[in-house]
C-alpha cells in the first residue's frame, strides 16, 4: 500500500473548496433569514445560482486535481470532507430551491438547517485541529531552529580543520551540515560509502566552509595516518561505527575491527600528530553492556581514554546519547517499510523502554561540546523520558489512521541476543554533575574499577578473524 502524500497544490484545492463551501453555507442562512421577511424572488435566485456554481465549481476542481495527479492517495480525512462538502452544496442547492418555491415545506427546511449545522460542527473541529497542529509544529521547529542558532557560536570554529568519520551517516551528515555554514573552516569528511559522500557533498554546494571528501576506512591504518599527514586536522569527531545490533551479534569480529580497531587508528593518529581535540561518539549501549555493539563501545571507550589521557596536547572527550529519531535502521523507518508492504507492525517486546533524541539536536549539542573550554570527561546528553516501544507503536499508528490507514496492528516478537529490556544512561557507579552546557552532562566516573590492559586488546585485535563468534564475545566480556 502506498502511503499518501500531500502536496501543497491539492492542500490549496482542499482548502479553496473549504471556502466556497462556506460561503454557500452563509448563503442559505442568509436566505433562509431573509425568506422571513422580504419574499423576493430575485434574491432567492441568484442565491440558487450561487450555490450551484458552488457546487459545480467543487467538482471541477476535485477532477481536475484527479486528473493532474492521478497516483496521489489522499487521506483517509480529507476524503471524509469532501464527501460531507459535497453531499452539503448539494443539499444546500436543492434546499435553497425548495424554500423557495415552496416555502411551506418545512421538513426539506429542517433537514437542510441540520446539514448546516453539522457541516459547521465538522468544519469547526477540523479546522481547529489542523491550525493547533500547524502552529504546534511551527513553534516546536522554530524553538529547535532558535536553540540551534542562538546558543551555538559555531564561527568559533574558524580556521579549523575538522575530521569528520562516518560523514554520510545520520549523525556525521546532520554535524556536517551544521558546521558547513561556518567560514573559514575547513571539514574533512571521511565515509566509506561513496554514494553518501557524494549526496552530502551535493547537499553542501553553496555552504561557506571548504567540504573535502575522503573516501576511505577507519579500518585501514594507513589511509588514517595519510589522512592525517595531508590535512593535519586540528579537531576530530568520530562517529563511524557500526551500530545495528542484530547483526553484529552475527558479525562480533566486524564489530571488534571497526569499532574497536578503528576507533585505535584514529587515537593514534590523534595522539601523535598532537591533534587539540577528539570527540568520541559512543551509545547509551555501552552502559552496563549486555551485547556485542556495547561491549566494543565500552572498549572504545576505555582506549581513548587509557591512550589520551597520557597526551600533553590532546584533549578527549565521550559522548554518550540514546536512539536517534529516524536514524538508519531504528524503528520509525522499519515501520514505515512494514506499513508500506501492508504488514503489522513489529515490535519485539511493548515493555521495552527507549531513549531518543533528535539527529539536529545531537550535532549541535557536539558541536557544543568540542567548544568548551576543559575536556577530558565523558558526557551524557540530555534524553528526557524513556518511551515503551508499546506507547511508541501505539502512537504511530494513531498518526497513520488519522491520515490514510484503515487499520493497523502491532505483531509482538522477541528481543534478539544481547538486546536489553530496559536501556540505561548511566552505570551504578557512575554520576552525573554538570557541564557549560544546560542540556549536556559530565559523566563522574571516579568511582568506576578497573584497570586497562593494553595487552589483553592488542590480543583481542590480533585474534578477532581467528576465534567464532562465542569465544570471542567470551574475549570481550573479560574488559567488564
């Protein structure tokens, strides 16, 4: 089933026939009233020859958007609408006509007063829904556009060179983006999907900043330390990783290479080409780490810190957020296929909590971060409230009923190998104090235990290819 679109011509259409369908509504209650008192047949007809070129004018314009657009489904509330619009002129020229012939006939009056009333209640509550949602909307994205804008000092990033990794994913392309707009900046945009690079560089064409593509690994240690030799970036926000869980519990040896052997390549680069600053961006995953995506994260993790925290020029810092809206693979774009293939909707237990957070709102809050003044500490990012993925399918297909869909259901199925029924921000002896930033939180972890040992992850990289998937996972699990 294809889902339905709107387009801003038919939603002119829709709301042109709104109006004219009103006004033919005034008309016969000015008719009606003046019946009562000025029994002029001249006033009467023109009223008729109103109301009929209400009605005719209607039709046309509903065939003649059919006729333009032919594959467009409209929703399922706006079809409603047109049928009570038309049913109502229809009444109304009819009803008007009878009244006056025949003002006597007072159960076509009645019947034609109660159409009005009921179209009014109709127009009143869906115009009253649509302008609520309307300036809802624009006042929830002006307030994300005036926090972004007003509270980000985005120009002091001149005169930068900042590396981006994972530059065509959700959040390296949203922080690209962001930090494009700034002159005399230079950003180094590193992916291995040359399809995302070039859209993101398509995307960026008149932006100020100077956009340098690379097409490249972080797996490969010499492309990182050619990288770094040519461009010498100054700043480095690493977000290339591997993040779909199902498939890294498949796949753990991939998970080790890339977020675990990766993420070392980077560091070193940093570290000795005395980089100012490195951004690591880590999940929610990684607290308490029950799968291979956060065991690999919480190793990440350690070795920027073990290795940084030796460095006389480099500062670091962790960031750490929840799920981000809309973001390749989460469940919003998988029930949207779901809801496009006119199947269920999966959700693989309704208990389950989450946290999300939106893909602009994380990039500005980075961005933020590599400003402050003092690193070397983790972060955690404002999340708000955890969400049952129940309350959350429950709410999609409230949205998608209300606009196009007959009926939805929701199929339960099981959390797969290392998924966590509820996620967690913070480890039981990890504290939360806070940071220059009110939507941004240091992480305390003076109280955490344990000692790093760099042979036990040289050993795990080295054996990563060479041990199945138990063991290895077994190898992870010896960090924690």
């Amino acid at each position: 089933m294809k889902k339905a679109r709107q387009f801003p011509a038919v939603t002119a259409i829709f709301k042109i026939d709104l109006l004219l369908s009103l006004i033919s509504l005034v008309a016969f209650w000015s008719s009606s009233t003046l019946m009562n008192f000025i029994p002029l047949k001249s006033t009467g007809n023109n009223i008729v020859i109103l109301s009929t070129t209400v009605l005719i004018v209607s039709f046309l314009m509903l065939k003649a958007y059919r006729w333009i657009l032919p594959n467009i489904r409209v929703s399922k509330r706006w079809r409603l609408w047109q049928l009570l619009a038309f049913s109502v002129d229809t009444a109304l020229v009819v009803g008007i006509s009878f009244v006056l012939l025949n003002p006597l006939n007072n159960l076509f009056y009645l019947l034609s007063f109660t159409l009005f009333y009921a179209s009014v209640l109709w127009l009143g509550s869906s115009s009253f829904y649509t302008l609520t949602k309307y300036v809802l909307d624009k006042k929830n994205r002006f307030k994300q556009i005036h926090t972004i804008v007003a509270s980000s000092n985005l120009q002091a990033y001149q005169n930068e060179i900042v590396l981006i990794t994972g530059a065509a994913g959700t959040i390296g392309s949203e922080l690209a983006w962001q930090l494009s707009n700034t002159t005399k900046l230079t950003l180094i945009l590193l992916d291995q999907s040359e399809l995302g690079l070039q859209q993101l560089m398509q995307r960026c064409t008149n932006c100020k900043a100077t956009l340098i593509p690379f097409l490249g690994s972080i797996t490969k240690r010499q492309q990182i330390e050619q990288l770094f030799n040519s461009y010498k970036p100054t700043i480095v926000f690493h977000a290339a990783a591997y993040k779909q869980l199902p498939i890294l519990e498949q796949y753990p040896a991939e998970a080790v290479n890339t977020n675990i052997g990766g993420t070392l390549h980077l560091v070193d680069a940093a570290y000795n080409h005395q980089t100012a600053r490195f951004i690591f961006i880590s999940t929610d995953k990684a607290v308490n780490p029950s799968s291979v995506l956060g065991m690999s994260k919480k190793i990440a993790e350690a070795y920027v810190q073990f290795k940084l925290n030796t460095a006389t020029t480099t500062q670091w810092a962790v960031v750490r957020f929840g799920n981000v809206w809309n973001s390749n693979g989460s469940v919003l774009p998988l029930w949207e296929q779901q809801l496009a293939a006119n199947a269920a909707i999966e959700v693989r237990n309704p208990e389950a909590t989450r946290y999300f957070i939106e893909a602009s709102q994380v990039a500005h809050l980075l961005s933020s971060i590599g400003l402050f003044t003092h690193l070397n500490k983790s972060y955690l990012l404002q999340m708000g409230e955890a969400i049952t993925l129940g309350s959350l399918a429950a709410k999609f297909i409230k949205k998608q009923q209300w606009s196009y869909i007959p009926k939805l259901t929701i199929q339960q199925s099981k959390l797969v190998a290392g998924e966590k029924l509820h996620e967690i921000l913070i480890a039981d002896d990890e504290f939360l104090t806070k940071s220059p930033h009110p939507l941004v939180y240091e992480i305390d972890q003076s109280q955490s235990n344990g000692v790093f040992s760099l042979e036990k992850l040289e050993q795990l990289l080295t054996n990563s290819n060479a041990l199945n998937s138990d063991d290895l996972k077994d190898a992870m699990r010896t960090f924690f």
